[in-house]
C-alpha cells in the first residue's frame, strides 16, 4: 500500500502563489505516475496536472498551463504543486494521486486510472 499526505493548501488573494506538497510512504517504488486533481463545492473532480517516475514529462489542463508547475523530488518521495497567478476559479480542494504504471502516455491516464489518493487540502483564492 501506499499512503500520500497533503500540505500547503490555505488562503490566498487572486494573483497570489501557494506551494502544495505531497508526502509519500509505503510501497512508493511501485508508483509510475503522479498527480494533482482538485474538486470544487458541487462540482467534479477535475484533473490539473501530473508527472512521470522520472519527472521527464508533464502534462497539465489547459485551465492551469502557463500557472502551475508540477515536480517531485524521488528522493524525499514528495510531490509538489506550484501554482502561481491564482484564480477565485482555482478554489477546491486539491488531492494528490499516485498510479501504478499502466500506459505509455501520460496522459492516457484518467481519473480512475489513479490507484492510491490522499485526503485533500483546501485551496481559497479570494477576489
């Protein structure tokens, strides 16, 4: 099993930034692909970006390209989220996602491809 933890989340003005991190534990060796999805009050999940083993390729939605970066430090086992230039919109809560190795492209991976989850940490953008 693995366990993922996020931090970082909180309250920020439009045009702020915020650091998101994801601490990993468990049988982590077995993760190929890591994520960040968020979910706002009523609405679906949605993805907002992930990262290969090696952190060779991203892949990000077009909503938050350009403003948010995605890495991970496999030597910590953590994964981060920069996102910078927020949005009101940006307001959800964002859970970090771990998949075992499935597919070639990253971005064939969806939302159900995702094998482990963590609880989420609430992101508040006021206007």
């Amino acid at each position: 099993q693995v366990q993922l933890v996020e931090s970082g989340g909180g309250l920020v003005q439009a045009g702020g930034s915020l650091r998101l991190s994801c601490a990993a534990s468990g049988r982590t060796f077995s993760i190929d692909v890591m994520g960040w999805f968020r979910q706002a009050p009523g609405k679906e999940r949605e993805f907002v970006a992930a990262i290969t083993k090696s952190g060779g390729s991203t892949y990000y939605a077009d909503s938050v390209k350009g403003r948010f970066t995605i890495s991970r430090d496999n030597t910590k086992n953590i994964l981060y989220l920069q996102m910078n230039s927020l949005k009101p919109e940006d307001t959800a809560v964002y859970f970090c996602a771990g998949a075992i190795r499935k597919y070639y492209r990253i971005r064939d991976y969806s939302t159900g491809d995702y094998d482990y989850w963590g609880q989420g940490t609430q992101v508040t953008v006021s206007s």
